[in-house]
C-alpha cells in the first residue's frame, strides 16, 4: 500500500487547459469522513479499494470496494468508512477542458459506478502523482495526456468492452439495447416512454429495462435524463436562447421540471449555468433568459 498524497494550490486553473493538482494513491485516510458541505470548485474523482459509504444524487448509500465516483464541481461531498479504512486513488482536476472531457469519454458525475475492473488505476494516477512531484519539463502537458489516457481507458471498460465478455445471446442483445439506446439519444426532444424503447427493441418492457440495467448501469429513463441535460448543458453554454426554448428542445415536458432536475444534477439554476461558462453571456453580463423574459 503506497499511501502517497500531493497537494498542489498555486495553479491558476483558468489559464490552463487541464490541471492536475492534488493526487492521492492508495491514500489511506486517517479520519473516518471527508465532509464538503458546499463541494469545491473542482472535480474529484475517487477509486474506493475498500468498501465506503457516500452521498451522490439518490442520498447516502454504501458500496463495496471498486466504487468509482467523479464529483463535479459545487456538488455536495461526503464519504465516509472506519477510520484507517477509507482507502482510495484520487485525483483533482480543473481547468478549460475539464468538463468537455467528462462529457467526451461519458464519465458519470455524482452517482457510484462500477467499472468492470480498474486495474490500471494505482498505476495511472501514480504517474499523475510522479509528474506533479517531479516537475519536469513539459509536466503540465504531460499531466493532460495521462488524465486524458485514463478517462479514454475508463470510457472502454464501462462502454466498448462490456460485449466481449458477454455469451452470443447476450451480446446479439446488448448491440440491440445499444442500438435502441443511440436512437433515443438521437432524438431526445422525443417524449419516449419505456414501453415504446422496448418495441423498438422486440422486448417486453420489464426485459427491457433489466437488460438496460445490466448493460448500461442505469435505467432507460436516467439514461436519458442525463443525456437530456448533457445537451442542456451545451445550449446553455453556446446559445442565447430562452430557458425554456431549451428546455423543449431537449425533451422537458416543462420548465419547472427542467429547473428542478437540472439543479439536483448540476448543482446550480440553468440560469446560472449559461452566466458562467457562456463566453458570450459572460460578457455582456446577462445569462440565458429565463422563462418570465
């Protein structure tokens, strides 16, 4: 156990395309819970090697040992395990790219997830730890294409490789629900129902989300949610548009449940959303309008 920790603070994140500055490998904690109120202003990603309880969107829930979480910036944080227990790889990262990444290799924010296996973890987010440590030349970019090698790694285990190791029955399944899936996200202005995404794919609809389930890790219906607000996201950070314009465009029967999913997803209004990361907004002062414009 190589219980290693780098801290880093004097970066400027918003110069920089990707920061790396706090790592921790194997770190075994001496407290038995880290406990962020108000999160921070970064993203925090966790690999547990231990079992661990923690709150993400659905409350507080214990997991087993291989849990990974991202924490996104502003988000509530809070886990917790007996002390000299709470065992961990860990990163913290910020910066321009930080978001287009999570979104790019479709790392699930603030919500437990299992990964197949992590057996490159330890070993990625050591050499995180070596760079910082070290300082050589050309560190910083060098620390942009380890982060970038493990959320691509991670992207493979929890979505290309699942089907290899599936029976022929299984995988010829699996390509249907990933078929069935990719037109859903195609057209998520659409009001689909379950029902409707099992016809598509020939199954009942309890068959339907069990294998969803199994094969995605989340139901059809927070699957697109998600995929739903991902692309709220992008409207609010790249348009002018109304609040609710956008909320239409991406699916939402209303703007009242638009709100109040996008806050407990993001952490924040979409209002608020469009001031901070809408260059043109940003500028001009004003943030998407909201639906009493």
């Amino acid at each position: 156990m190589r219980n290693l920790i780098l801290w880093e603070t004097d970066v400027r994140s918003d110069f920089l395309d990707l920061v790396i500055d706090k790592v921790g490998v194997e770190r075994i904690e001496p407290v038995d819970a880290i406990d962020r109120p108000r999160g921070i202003d970064q993203y925090l990603f966790l690999h547990f090697l231990r079992p661990v309880r923690i709150r993400g969107v659905d409350g507080i829930t214990q997991e087993r040992a291989g849990c990974c979480f991202l924490y996104s910036p502003g988000f509530p944080q809070w886990y917790s395990s007996r002390p000299e227990d709470l065992v961990h790889n860990w990163f913290h990262f910020s910066g321009r790219r930080a978001e287009r990444l999570v979104q790019r290799y479709r790392i699930p924010c603030n919500r437990p997830f299992y990964p197949s296996h992590m057996d490159f973890s330890t070993e990625v987010i050591y050499e995180m730890y070596r760079e910082r440590l070290l300082k050589r030349s050309g560190y910083e970019r060098a620390l942009e294409v380890i982060a970038e090698y493990f959320f691509l790694r991670l992207s493979r285990v929890l979505y290309d490789e699942p089907a290899d190791r599936l029976t022929p029955r299984k995988r010829a399944l699996y390509y249907r629900l990933q078929e069935v899936r990719e037109q859903v996200h195609q057209r998520i202005d659409y009001h689909w129902t379950v029902p409707e995404m099992a016809k598509a794919a020939g199954l009942s609809s309890s068959r339907f989300s069990v294998l969803f389930k199994e094969f995605f890790g989340v139901s059809p219906m927070e699957d697109l949610l998600v995929t739903r607000l991902k692309a709220a996201c992008m409207q609010l950070a790249s348009s002018s548009r109304r609040v609710q314009d956008i909320a239409r465009l991406c699916g939402f029967r209303s703007v009242e449940y638009f709100t109040r999913a996008f806050r407990q997803r993001v952490g924040c209004s979409p209002r608020e959303y469009s001031r901070r990361t809408n260059p043109a907004l940003r500028l001009s002062g004003r943030g998407a309008r909201s639906e009493r414009s």
